[in-house]
C-alpha cells in the first residue's frame, strides 16, 4: 500500500489539506486534456527525483487522476487480497507498499498544492474527492481477506525470518489495520465507512471556511495617521494590498490564523487594536456562510462515536494509544503540571505592562489587544531594546543562505545549488538541488516562503516525493511560510520568529531529505504526531548559535555584522514574555484536549460552542482575559486535520528538544560528528523503528524534563 493509505490506515483520516479562495472560476473540463496521452498525472514525471511538472498540469487533470489512481489501487488491493498462494511478506505486505502508485502522485500534488496555490476548481475537487478517498481507504482498511492475510502473517512473525525493519513493517501494517476497523462486525463497519465519509467532508469545510474568513476578515483602514507606529514598509504593503482589492486610497491589514496579528505590537491606535483583535478571536463564531460553530461541534460528535464504535472511551484515547504519549492521562498531567506556572509568569508579566499604562496615565486595564504593543514597551524599557533593531540584519536571503543552508553545511556537511531550469507553480517559489558531504545528490528542496491569498496560514513542510529503496525514490521536499512580501523593490526582513520559523521547518525538511529506509510507510517524517516536531524544534538552536548567527545576521545595506551589544540583549530577552508564549499555547492544547476527551452526549450544539470553549478554558485554569488561545475552536485548523487530540505534540516534542540541545552543546555543538550522529541514529531512520528508542539511540538514556522547564522560565530560577 501506498504511503499515504498506509498512514491513513494508522488513523490519519484527514488528508485533506486547507484551501482559501480566489475568484477564478472553475475550470471545464476538457475530453482531450484528459487522455492518457495528455494527462501528466497518470504518467511517473521524468524530471529528476520525479520533481512534479508543475508547468504541465492543469486543473482539470486532477478528477481524471483520481478516479484511474483509485481503480487502479483498488485493483491491485483486490490482487493482492484474492491472491491463490499463501499469505507471505512479499505477496502481500512488500506487495501493498507497492501498489498505488498513480493515486499516491496525484494525491500528494493535488493535496500539496490545494495548500500552497489554491482556487475555486482545486476547493471543488477538494469537496467532491474528500468523501470519495474516505471510501476508498475504507474499502482497503477493511478489506476481511486482505486483513486475514495479514493477520496470519502477524501470528507468525517471529518464524518468517524478516530483518528488523521488515519484521516492524509487518507489526505496524497488523497495528495500523486494527485502529482502522478490521475486527469491526460488517455491521458496525458500515457505522464506521458513512462517519469517516462525513467526517472527510466536514473537514474540507471547515478548512475552506478557516482560510475563506480570514481573507474576508482583512481589516480595512481609511487614513495613514491611524497606522502610526507601523514602519513605512508596512503601511506601504498595505496601501498595496488595498489596491490590489479595488480599495485604492485606503490601507489593508491581512490576517493571519492565531489569534494575535502581527500588527498588534506596533500599532499606537489602541481603538484600531481592538478592532482587529476582536475580529481576529471572532472568525467562524458570527453567523453567516463560513461559521465553523456547527461544523466543529458535528466533528467533535461523530469523532466520540467513532472512538466508542472502536472500544475507546473518547477520541483522544484512541489517538493518543498510537502516539508517543500513549494515554490521556500522560498528557492530562503534562499540560495541567505546567498550566499554573504559565499563568502565574502570564499574571507577573500583565503587572508589569498595567504599571507602564498606569505610569502613562492611561486609565484603563491591560486587554488581549494591548498584550504585544506593551510587551514590546516593557522589553525596550527593560533590555534597552525593541524587535524593529534585530530585522535590518535578518533579510530573508541571508538568512536561508548564510544562515539554514550554512548551518546544514557545518553540522551535515550539506552544500546547495539554486537552479531555474525546473518548473514552479508560483513565481516567487525557489529550487535547489541538495548536495551531500560526497557530492552526490541528495534530494531536491522547494522554498515557498511569501504569504498569498492562494496560500492557507502557518507553515508547513511536504514531500513531493519520498524516499524509500524498495521504490528506488529519492525526496523532493518543500518548505512553506507566511512571510508578508514587501513592495516592489524593497528586501524583506524578517521577524526574530520569522527567522526561527525558517529554521524550525528546515528542521523537517532535513528530517525528510535524510531518510534512508527501505520502506516507504517509513519514509521522512512517518513518524508519532508528537515525535514529528521534535527534529525541526531541535533545528531552531542553530538559529542563534554563534558561529552560524556571525555568518548571516548582516546589515543588508552595510554588511555589518549584528553588533555585539544587540546580540547581547536578544539572548537576554529569550525567557521575556514566556509565561504569555506558554499560556496561549497551553490554552489552545487544553482546548483541542476538551473537545476529543468528551462522549458524543457531551458534544454542544452549534449554539453552545463558545460556552464549551470558555467552560473548557476555566476549568482548565488557563481563562485569563488578556491571553486568549493561539487558536480558538471555529479557526483551529490543526485539531480539524491531522493533530486532533495532539496539539500538545508541540511541547510534548520540546522536551526532547531541549534535552537534545544540551546534548549538543555537551558535546561541542556546531560539528559534523555531532551532526552525523543525529542523522544515523534518528534522522535516517524515520519511522523504521520506536519513536522513543530512537531517541534513546541518539541520547544515550530516556529524556530529562528540566531543561524544558529551565529554557520556559518554569523551574523557578530567573526569568
């Protein structure tokens, strides 16, 4: 089975991947665009690492694609299933890794780029095939002759001679078939096969909404004076967006998906703050045509029943067994221990900004939208500085070049080479072949770093294509990010956490790029929900570790290197306001918790979601007014699609993390020995073995919780 069938197996059900509208109209399809002949899909790309030609395909290939990639996959399964020789490894388990070829490259691209480059055709199709591939994965998952099939190669596994790799191919294929339903009754199969379909269309709504929403919410400005405080390449950015939406004299701010915008630490308009904080926390929950409220609490319904359906007493229980975690209560513990110290740092660092509005003789009480504008006025104050003084030295080509691709140099011995020939399906995006320490070509990395109305919010990395040896395939990898890009002329700086994020999710592309396994149910990033940001939260140490910071954080107009000084009091600032960065993450994570630890009976209606979320927060210990959730429940895309009841794989991973930092710099940090040894214990292995042995492998013991609890501020030393 394909790789993607073979995680949807494991409970993964969401393949779809959010979308946001444009205005083209859809597309008709076209009989001879369509053929065999004309159809680039249905043929493997012959473009190196089987890079997608982008340039070749149109939109009205993707229905075609789909339905042959289906029937063929289905053929092969049904082969496979009612195959007159006895079960063996290669007829069945190697067989399935095999199969679905077509529907496997039509799937990651379309899904891919329903992502990165949407319109009203891709959302379209995204609508019509969602149901349809949960159909389709249904019908293998619970398949009785092919689930026998396995079931008698899993009973003997211990006499089939199978190396090590192979022998937890066949345990996961036996695990991954069970949590999908196959020792249901035909009965309640058929209960499962109509909530995976409806769940699959109600997650393609709710996406679509998210991202429809949040470029109908960009907030609309009539003077420059109610600006003040943004930099002039801002105002000139939104003076630019404006135009572009036939508003031509006035000034829009986009927005993005958390709850806090951008803008918020810099506008001096306390009105206009409220303005846009209020819309922002308000997407999906006012009424009219993208209110998420019915469609997330129908979500949280029918993911309850299906736990029940399985023996689980909520969904959570069932996601969490297949994780790291393991339990609710392992997770339940996690967050609530660290909950009280959040909130107290929260409480400490909102005194701190209502003296500096009480010594300005405000006269009002610190609110959610006040947060950014007087951290940054406490931090200046405090550290003698402020985020504007770090972005000169941060232009983004800088920091991918002398910064991520140089640390990749140091630590892996990697080298990188732009090249032009190779098509993108959007201007901006970039190409680079990845070289390893020999030469020799290691995989190809796309660069999708600008924000676009095309494009849904965060970042995110994706395979194009994954390796694995059984297939012979090598990884072509992408990043994707939100960067504002600025007016036309201008260099684009980045954030201190734009910068962080580049290197967070170079993270996953390396972790992508150095898989080396046979198989490719374990390729890359195939890894625990709560495993997967491990790795590229590891990343993120090399961002401002010396050696590599001197080499990329540059004046862009001078050159100069960033000032010693300054360096000084960005390392100083790095626990300033993590008790507000804690709480919000912590509140979204007990959030996602509350809405997958209930029965259905529990679920509200429409009409009650907000009540739930506020219940949910102050019981929880996390309702604290000026720190709302980075996500509230009707724009929460992460728990609609892959990390439903895993939120809190992000702190869960961090753990890890830190401990790994340690272990870096224990062992002298920035050099190739420590860089070859990640790559061969854990990085290469993908998900060939136990997430936490591999961790094991590299650290040398389980991991330690307090460098964790030191780096947050929360072990009680100085913050």
């Amino acid at each position: 089975m394909n790789h993607r069938l073979a995680v949807a197996l494991a409970g993964a059900l969401s393949l779809a991947i959010t979308g946001c509208s444009t205005s083209e109209p859809p597309a008709k399809a076209d009989a001879a665009a369509t053929s065999e002949a004309s159809n680039p899909l249905f043929e493997a790309s012959t473009l190196p690492f089987g890079y997608p030609p982008f340039d070749t395909i149109r939109d009205e290939h993707y229905t075609p694609a789909f339905e042959k990639g289906m029937a063929e996959n289905a053929a092969e399964i049904e082969a496979i299933a009612n195959n007159a020789e006895p079960a063996s490894f290669e007829n069945t388990i190697v067989a399935m890794e095999r199969s679905g070829e077509l529907l496997d490259r039509v799937q990651t691209i379309f899904f891919s780029l329903a992502g990165a480059n949407t319109n009203d055709t891709l959302e379209k199709i995204q609508s019509e095939m969602a149901p349809k591939l949960s159909a389709h994965r249904d019908a293998i998952a619970l398949n009785s002759k092919l689930f026998a099939r396995v079931k008698s190669l899993y009973e003997q596994r211990d006499s089939l001679g199978l190396d090590a790799e192979s022998k937890y191919l066949l345990e996961r294929y036996h695990t991954d078939f069970v949590r999908a339903g196959a020792n249901l009754s035909d009965a309640d199969k058929e209960k499962l096969k109509a909530i995976n379909s409806e769940l699959a269309s109600l997650q393609t709504s709710f996406s679509q909404n998210v991202l429809k929403e949040t470029n109908a919410s960009a907030i609309v400005v009539d003077s420059r004076d109610e600006l003040a405080g943004l930099s002039d390449n801002a105002i000139a950015a939104a003076a630019q967006a404006a135009k572009a939406a036939g508003k031509d004299g006035k000034f829009m701010l986009a927005m993005m998906n958390t709850s806090g915008q951008p803008s918020l630490a810099s506008l001096e308009n306390r009105a206009l703050r409220e303005r846009i904080q209020t819309t922002s926390v308000g997407r999906g929950s006012h009424g009219g045509e993208y209110d998420n409220r019915a469609n997330i609490a129908r979500v949280a319904k029918l993911r309850a029943e299906r736990a029940l359906l399985m023996g689980y007493a909520n969904h959570a229980a069932y996601s969490l067994e297949d994780q790291t975690a393991r339990t609710t209560q392992a997770v339940n513990k996690m967050l609530g221990d660290l909950a009280p110290a959040a909130v107290a740092n929260a409480r400490k660092e909102a005194a701190d900004m209502q003296k500096l509005i009480d010594a300005q003789k405000g006269g009002f009480q610190l609110a959610a939208w006040d947060w950014a504008y007087y951290a940054e006025k406490v931090r200046s104050a405090r550290y003698d500085f402020d985020e504007s003084q770090l972005r000169p030295y941060f232009e983004i080509d800088n920091v991918l070049q002398n910064g991520v691709f140089f640390a990749a140099n140091q630590l892996y011995g990697l080298s990188f080479k732009e090249r032009t020939d190779l098509p993108v399906y959007q201007p901006d995006v970039r190409v680079f072949d990845v070289f390893d320490a020999d030469g020799s070509q290691l995989a190809i990395f796309i660069a999708d770093f600008y924000a676009r109305p095309s494009k849904r919010g965060g970042a995110w990395m994706n395979a194009y294509v994954s390796q694995s040896s059984l297939l012979g395939t090598q990884p072509v990898v992408a990043n994707h990010l939100n960067i504002p890009k600025p007016p036309q002329g201008e260099p684009t700086l980045l954030t201190f956490d734009e910068a962080n994020t580049m290197f967070h999710e170079f993270g996953h592309a390396l972790h992508g790029m150095f898989s080396n396994v046979r198989y490719p149910r374990f390729s890359g990033t195939s890894v625990p929900r709560d495993f997967v940001e491990y790795p590229s939260q590891v990343n993120e140490m090399w961002m401002t570790w010396p050696e590599v910071l001197a080499n990329y954080a540059k004046h862009y107009q001078t050159g100069e290197p960033m000032p010693q000084a300054l360096l000084d009091k960005v390392m100083a600032t790095q626990k300033f306001n993590q008790g507000f960065a804690t709480t919000e993450y912590l509140a979204a994570s007990l959030l996602d918790q509350a809405w997958h630890q209930i029965t259905p009976e529990q679920v509200p209606d429409a009409d009650g979601v907000l009540a739930f979320e506020a219940n949910a927060l102050k019981q929880a210990g996390v309702d604290f007014a000026p720190v709302p959730p980075r996500y509230r429940s009707t724009y929460f895309s992460h728990i609609i699609g892959g990390y439903a009841a895993g939120y809190y794989s992000y702190i869960w991973s961090e753990v890890l993390d830190a401990d790994s930092v340690e272990w870096f710099k224990e062992n002298g940090g920035l050099k190739r020995e420590n860089g070859d040894h990640f790559r061969k214990t854990l990085l290469s292995r993908g998900g060939a073995e136990d997430a936490m042995t591999l961790f094991a492998n590299f650290r040398g013991r389980a991991p330690d919780t307090k460098p964790l609890l030191a780096r947050r501020g929360l072990d009680g030393g100085d913050k």
